[in-house]
C-alpha cells in the first residue's frame, strides 16, 4: 500500500511540471512568451532533482526514482528552450 501513495504521489509531482514543458516548447521562439520563466529557478530544480534521482535509485524507492526522473526531464527541457531562445534574441 505503502508503494502505491508513493507511486500517486510520484505521478501529482510529474503532472505538475509537463504543462509547464510544453509551453515552453511550444513557445521557444516567443521571447515574451517565455519571460515570465525563470532559467535560475528551473536550472535549481534540475539540481535538486537530479539529488532527488540518485537518492531514490540509491535506495531502491521506484516512486522517488519515477519523480527524480520526469521531473529531471522536464526541468532540463524548459532550461534548453529558455537558454536557446535568449541566446537567439541576443
């Protein structure tokens, strides 16, 4: 039973970062669009997700390791369009 909150929990933490991956994706030429996002805040939350990852597959946690891992994804996705469109404008 114990798995399976995890593994709820795990699923609520990935669902709330994708919206937020995709509209970056599908703005990554509209500057505008993006500036609201901030490249520090998600550049920390790969870090710290990436802490997250590792712990999780060190302890053998599947939920943890599930979460570490989407969400490690979508941070980084959001940081690559967020640099690549400032780059670009500049």
């Amino acid at each position: 039973m114990i798995q399976v909150v995890g593994y709820l929990g795990s699923l609520g933490a990935a669902i709330m970062w994708i919206p937020q991956a995709v509209r970056a994706a599908r703005h990554r030429h509209d500057l505008a669009a993006l500036a609201g996002i901030s490249t520090t805040a998600y550049a920390s939350a790969a870090v710290f997700n990436a802490l997250l990852l590792a712990y999780g597959w060190l302890s053998d946690a599947g939920p943890v390791v599930v979460a570490g891992a989407v969400n490690l994804t979508c941070a980084t996705a959001i940081v690559t369009v967020l640099v690549g469109a400032r780059r670009t404008a500049t």
